[in-house]
C-alpha cells in the first residue's frame, strides 16, 4: 500500500478549517500538519482544494438481495464513492428480508467480495423476532431497524407488545421510520375517493401529512425514554417532529437522536410540479415552512446526523400512477456537493454539515477509527475542488436505475478524489475498476 502525501490542503474537520499537509501510510493518517522532510511514494499538490473526512451515510437502500434490477451493493457503493460517501449502513427491506442472523450475515458476505466503500447492515426488527435481536453483537452490527409505518408484513412493526420488547431489549442502537400507518391509510382512501387511482404528486405530502409523522415519532420516543433506549429517528421531515428533540451535544448522556435527509433539505413541495413521483418518498417532501425549520435544526444541533436514504426505482415504476409509483430516490452520489451547495445559500455552515454528516453518525454508533482526520485514523478522505462545477446528467451516473432528480442541475464544486482506507479509488470522474473492497465497520458496542 503506498504512502500519499496531500500537501497544502483547505483541512476541514472538527469545526475548524485550517491549511495543512495530510501524510497517508498503511492506509492510515499518520501525521496532520507540516509534513516538511516527509517522504512519500505519492504526493499530491492539493493547493486550492478541500478534504474534509468521508460521509458515513447511515441510512442506504441497496436492494440486494431480491430487488437487483433496481440497485446491486457493487454499483450503489460506487456511486457513493463519486458522492463522497466512504462507509454506509444499509437497510433491512430486501428480499428475503434481513431480520434473521443468517440473513444478515449473507449481506456482510456479498458487501466483502464487492464493495469498494467501508459498509453495516441493519438487522431489522419485527413483530415476532425479539429473540433474534437479543442474540446480536453489538460490535458488529451498526443498530436495529424499526418500521413503524411505510413497510408491509412482517416489518412494519404495529404491535405494541412487540414495540416495548424491542424497546426495552435491543442491545443496539434502535433506528426508527416513523409514520402513523392508520392516518395514512385514512387519507390515501380519501385521495382514491377523490381522484381515483391517478392521484396528483403533490398530494403525497398531504397523505403522509406531519400529523402522521408526529404520531409516530412521538410514540417512539416516549418508548424510548420509558425504557431508557438508544433511539434514533431517521429522517425528520417537519417542523412538528422537532420540539421531540434537544440540541444537546451527542455523548454519553444524550439518548434520543435525529437524522435529516439531504432532499428533505434540498426539495419543498412546490417541486411536485416539476417532479412529480420522481421527488415520491417516506416519509414525503413537505412544506417550504417544514424544510426551512429543518435546515435550521441542522445549524442549531437539534437535527444531530445527516444522511441519504439512497432507494433507488426504476425509470418505468417511478413513472406509474400514484398508488403505483414506489417512494424513495436516489441520492448517493451527490449529498456533499449538495450540502457545499445549501452551506453557500445559507443553510448553515460547511463546517456544521460535514460535523452532521460525518462527525455525528460515528459518534453516535461508536464507528472505530473513522469519521474524523485525526492521526492513526483510517484514511477515508475526500478531495473536493470547489472551483469546479458538476453538472448531473444520465451519462455521469453510476446508479443502475441510470436516473437522478437531480439531472440538469449544475453544482457549484466537484468530487476530486476519494479514498478509502488510505487506497485512493475515485478520481479524474471515475472509480477505479481495480478498487479493494472496503471494510465491515466496527463498533464500540456501548449502545445501551
């Protein structure tokens, strides 16, 4: 593995941005400063250019196994390597579902022969499998999913006996998707009533209203906070839902977590008429109101993790009638430069966004040795240049589906380079064809 010199980079980490060399050695951050004297077998001159530390995305869809003519691990994580994105924890809704030890371990398999990104695997919770959550190792699994609300059978998780054991057992971290299932049902019925099976996008936002989302996300922490849990609720989507949370720092003594999605913060429901199902997601694109207050918990600290929820559809099922057109996006490929761009409107800093996106979620699942440019740390670094725009088209893609709602848009910096564990595999706008696979992340166990 060679050595690397990144000489006179724009460092942001930690809340600070700062000029200084970056010596990579063994695949690890040997030294952050004046490197002068230093020898390396590569050395790059990085004057000009940012590195910040890789996204941990927390919250992925894959789809592998038994949804591959969507999205397969290999080519999902390298478009997570074009986006920044150097470790991801994927969720359990594939097919067969990953709610069994064995299931689980089938997925940590497939991800070892052919992802190049650092990767986790949820195990998902359900009304019946309270035993098999006892059993896992925390050390080894980055949490527990939980849907209460947006799955179907045995993974939507509507029993309260069920809720309170996983509540009160789990030995992980619990990740929620938080939606009331009877609200919504009421109201997608009502939708049917009215405009039959071709309901219009922008209903969507009114279906899976705030109300539900408060139902749900309220009753999770209140289980939560009854037995003492690690609670983390995915994907905040209102302004509601916040008064649930506090800006405290994340630590020992902070309990109760939130996440926030990058096209929760990047789209309002005005864009339903340019979008249509293409922007379909749960929980839904809300309010201007609701994502403006969202942003404004990601500056004050109430909104602690940023991610994805990458889901990628097909072309042809996004362009089915409403009930029809499955919800989710994809997104891995572009959430720093989309967080570069709302730092530059305003939103909140480039600082608070990289602290969210890759400070918090290590912190908060106890990630071993990454996360942060800190020296013995793995080197999982992204170079941006902030003077060269990207424009999205279907011909730069790297997801399966071959589509982004994002095309069209021209973003105001460009992924440079990426590495991952000290092996630079992104650059000049593609991935290394010979890229190693990444590595199973590590936990610190201390969930409860």
């Amino acid at each position: 593995m060679a050595s690397i010199a990144l000489r006179d980079a724009e460092v942001i980490d930690e809340g600070r941005r700062f000029r200084a060399d970056i010596l990579i050695r063994d695949g690890r951050i040997e030294r952050v400063g004046d490197l002068a004297g230093a020898k390396a077998e590569r050395e790059l001159d990085l004057k000009g250019k940012l590195v910040v530390p890789g996204l941990i995305d927390d919250q992925v869809h894959f789809r592998e196994p038994g949804l591959t003519h969507k999205a397969e691990i290999a080519t999902e994580s390298r478009a997570a390597l074009a986006g920044g994105v150097t470790s991801y924890m994927e969720m359990p809704n594939t097919n067969p579902p990953a709610t069994t030890l064995e299931e689980l371990e089938k997925k940590y398999a497939r991800a070892a022969a052919c992802s190049p990104a650092n990767y986790s695997f949820f195990l998902g919770g359900t009304n019946t499998n309270a035993e098999t959550l006892k059993a896992m190792d925390p050390r080894k699994v980055c949490g527990v999913k939980v849907f209460m609300g947006s799955s179907t059978g045995d993974m939507l998780v509507d029993r309260t006996e069920a809720l309170e054991s996983i509540f009160r057992h789990s030995p992980a971290l619990i990740a929620t998707h938080c939606e009331d299932t009877p609200m919504i049902k009421r109201a997608e019925a009502e939708a049917r009533a009215r405009w039959g099976e071709d309901v219009p996008a922008a209903e969507h936002a009114r279906i899976r209203s705030a109300e539900a989302c408060y139902a749900s996300s309220s009753l999770a922490v209140s289980l939560a906070r009854k037995h003492d849990a690690r609670l983390h609720v995915l994907h905040i989507t209102t302004a509601k839902e916040l008064s649930l949370f506090t800006s405290e720092p994340l630590g020992s003594k902070k309990r109760i977590t939130s996440e926030a999605c990058v096209h929760h913060l990047w789209y309002s429901e005005e864009d339903y008429a340019r979008l249509g199902h293409r922007i379909k997601c749960n929980p839904s694109v809300k309010t201007r109101a609701d994502r403006d207050a969202v942003r404004a918990a990601v500056a004050s600290g109430v909104i602690d993790v940023l991610a994805t929820d990458h889901a990628p559809h097909t072309r042809e099922e996004k362009a089915q009638a409403y009930f029809k057109a499955p919800s989710g996006l994809p997104l891995i490929q572009h959430p720093l430069l989309m967080l570069i761009d709302m730092a530059a409107q305003g939103a909140f800093s480039l600082e608070t966004a990289i602290a969210r996106a890759c400070h918090a979620p290590a912190r908060l699942f106890g990630v071993q040795g990454r996360g942060f440019i800190r020296e013995g740390h793995w080197a999982d670094l992204v170079v941006v240049d902030p003077g060269k725009p990207t424009k999205v088209s279907a011909d730069n893609l790297l997801y399966k589906c071959g589509w982004s709602p994002l095309e069209g848009h021209v973003f105001s910096a460009s992924i440079e380079r990426t590495f991952v564990n000290g092996v630079c595999v992104y650059e000049d706008g593609k991935v290394r064809p010979d890229a190693p696979v990444g590595m199973r992340l590590t936990f610190d166990g201390n969930a409860r």
